[in-house]
C-alpha cells in the first residue's frame, strides 16, 4: 500500500513538471564558491538595493558565499548624483560598509555610461547641449566625488562602461558627441587622480566578437598610449545557451587583453530562454520586447534537454577561465540568484528565467559540483 502510494506520487510529481526539472534542487554542496575558487580568482556577486539594505538572508548567503561584490545599480550616476552636486550615497555607503565587515572586494560600478545618466548631466545652463568644458568639468567632479569618498576602501572602479558599438567603432554618445573621442582618456585621467592606487577597468558586453574584441584592444591601447592608465578590460558575459556558439572567441579575447592588463568576467550569466533576435543578443538595456507565452516556455521549470545544455554550457566556460588565471582576477556573477536576476525583464520583462548557478531557493544548483571540482 505504502509503496503503491509513493509511486502514485511520483507519477503525479512527474505529470505535474511535465517532464521538467525542478528549480527546487536539492543541492548537497557544503563548499562555497569562495572556497572553491580562493586559489584562482576573485568570485564574485552583483548585489541589488534591497539585498544590501534589508534582506538578512541575502546578506548571510553573499558573506558565506563570494569574496567579491559589485552594485548592481546603487553606485551609477543616476543613483549617486541625481541633480548636480546633491549626492545620495546610503545604499552605496552600506554596500562598503559590508563588504569591509566581511573582507569582500569591491568593484565601482561604473563612472561613465551612456545609460542611467540624468539629463542635467549633458545640459547647459541655456538649456542647450553642455559645452565640451562643462561636460568634462562635470565628469571630473563626479568621478573625484566619487571615488573620493571610498578612497582607500573600493580598490577597482568599471570607469567606462560600454563605448563601443557591436562592430568595435566607438558608440555615438552624449560623451562621444559633446566632448569628443578623447572623453575615455580624460575619464581614466581623473580616476586615476582621484585614486592613484585604485586599480581602472573598460567593461562592455560582446567583447567575444572579434570585431568588438579588435575595436575594445585599439581603444585601451590609444587610451594607455595618451598617458592614462587602464589596468584592465572587464568582459560582461552576458550570454545563453549555445551563445556564443563559439566558446574559443571567448578564449582568444581573454588571451588578446591579457597582452594589456587583467582580464574579468564582471558580469557572468547564462539565459536558458529563447531570445528573440539572434543580432540583438547582449546586454543593450533600451531592448524592449512586448511579452509573450511562447518566449517565456519554462515558467514551472526547464526541461532536462535544455537544462544540460546549460550546464554544459556552464562548465565548459569555467574550464577556460580556470585555464587562463593566470590573466583573469575576478569572475563575478550578474546577480545572486535566478530570482533576482535582471534577466527575468530582459528582452521583455515578467519572464521566468535559470541564469546563475543559484536558484530561486538560494541553493547552489547541483552542476556546481563538476565546477568545482575542475578547481581541484
Ligand atoms: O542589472 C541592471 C538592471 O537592474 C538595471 O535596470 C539596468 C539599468 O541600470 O542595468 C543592469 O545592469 C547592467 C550593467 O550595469 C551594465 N551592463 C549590462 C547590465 C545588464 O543590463
């Protein structure tokens, strides 16, 4: 009776996920992902307001978890300095004060984007565009604003995030378009400065491409050249499954930028959702899509087939970033866990989506075992 009972149940569960894989893992691991990686690299987490300020458990499971942190909004211009010269620093205030009291490392993010910026920024007091020198006056302040106040205490900053378009050309700013294209080496100037210990990253997403790698390669290179420092390029690693369908283009950017300075993985998660428009995979944040059931097809859990393929996916990309630690410091996380994910609203918000190795529960999926243990 009893075992007849247990089978009935199982095939109701089986019925119930419809031949899915529950996000509900029941994950044995005890080691962490610091633990795992202390001899590699930094590992690390993007965390978001309401993770830092209230949430306990998030809190706990960061500190037990990851030895470095990133902010995930609360450090952008928008979230720093909304009007000119009035600074809103709590979120970002607690975000250092935890990390110190745990000994993570922090990275700034991020000093100059084309996204996130008030329009104040780029007016003049006539109501029309700034002038190149008010622009970069503002820029200056900001940044010594800024990395001013956790001198000492945020030891990376993301300076400039995202100049590039897809084929390598530099993107057409108000930075671009107002102060010209220098704007990149006056940015790492006055970060360095502000902070001459402060180690000073480029991050962009799609750096994979060999167009975007070559054009990321010329543009560090000519802003070192004119006398700034960059001491590394930061790959956001936005990808999915089977993107990029080509993991060596990964490989040849690590090895390309280790010619110029650290590599990082900043941004590291993997959708297992259809995207709509293979040209616009990435991370351009002004996609919009309008939702829709057959692009959100995994709300109860991903099938097996799909859920292989991203942890395939998943251990062959930290097979080669084990095999470059001699170039990469820091491998970090877009998020703590699938819950929070940002890739839940992009393309189009209100889907479900699988994209860190930390599901809904805040238990390490079981494929964290095989990524372990090719640190071993
Ligand atoms: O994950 C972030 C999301 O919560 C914000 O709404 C969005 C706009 O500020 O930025 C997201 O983070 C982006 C990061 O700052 C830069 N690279 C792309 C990331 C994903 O869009």
């Amino acid at each position: 009776m009893r075992i007849q009972l247990a089978t009935t149940k199982l095939v109701l569960s089986v019925l119930l996920l419809g031949g899915c894989a529950a996000y509900d893992n029941q994950s044995t691991q005890n080691t962490t992902f610091k633990s795992a990686f202390a001899d590699d690299f930094l590992i690390g987490t993007a965390v978001s307001e309401r993770q830092v300020m209230t949430n306990e458990k998030t809190r706990a499971f960061v500190a037990e978890q990851f030895s470095a942190l990133t902010a995930e909004n609360s450090m952008k211009w928008e979230s720093l300095q909304p009007q000119e010269g009035e600074f809103n620093w709590r979120v970002a205030d607690e975000l250092v004060a935890f990390s110190e009291a745990h000994g993570i490392h922090v990275t700034g993010h991020t000093l100059l984007w084309h996204q996130q910026v008030p329009e104040w920024v780029f007016e003049g007091a006539d109501g029309e565009p700034a002038s190149r020198s008010l622009l970069l006056n503002r820029l200056r302040q900001h940044i010594h604003s800024v990395i001013g106040r956790y001198k000492g205490r945020i030891p990376s900053w993301d300076v400039v995030n995202e100049a590039l378009n897809e084929d390598g050309s530099m993107r057409e700013s108000q930075w671009y378009k107002l102060i010209g294209p220098d704007y990149l080496v006056h940015a790492f100037k006055f970060a360095h400065e502000a902070d001459p210990e402060a180690k000073l990253y480029y991050n962009d997403y799609n750096l994979f491409k060999p167009e975007k790698r070559n054009g990321a390669v010329k543009l560090v290179r000519d802003i070192q050249q004119a006398g700034a420092p960059v001491h590394g390029i930061g790959l956001q690693a936005h990808y999915g499954v089977g993107y990029p369908e080509d993991l060596t283009q990964i490989e040849d950017s690590i090895i390309a930028f280790g010619e110029l300075g650290e590599v990082l993985i900043t941004e590291l998660d993997v959708s297992v959702l259809p995207f709509p428009d293979e040209e616009q995979q990435g991370a351009d944040i002004s996609l919009n899509m309008a939702l829709s059931d057959q692009l959100n097809p995994y709300v109860d859990g991903v099938p097996e087939q799909d859920l292989k393929k991203f942890n395939d996916h998943y251990v062959s990309l930290f097979k080669i970033f084990l095999d470059h630690k001699d170039k990469i410091s820091r491998v970090t996380f877009w998020g703590v866990d699938d819950a929070q994910s940002w890739r839940n609203n992009w393309p189009m918000s209100g889907r479900t989506d699988y994209p860190l190795l930390v599901d809904r529960k805040q238990v390490l999926k079981p494929v964290t075992e095989t990524i372990f243990s090719l640190a071993q």
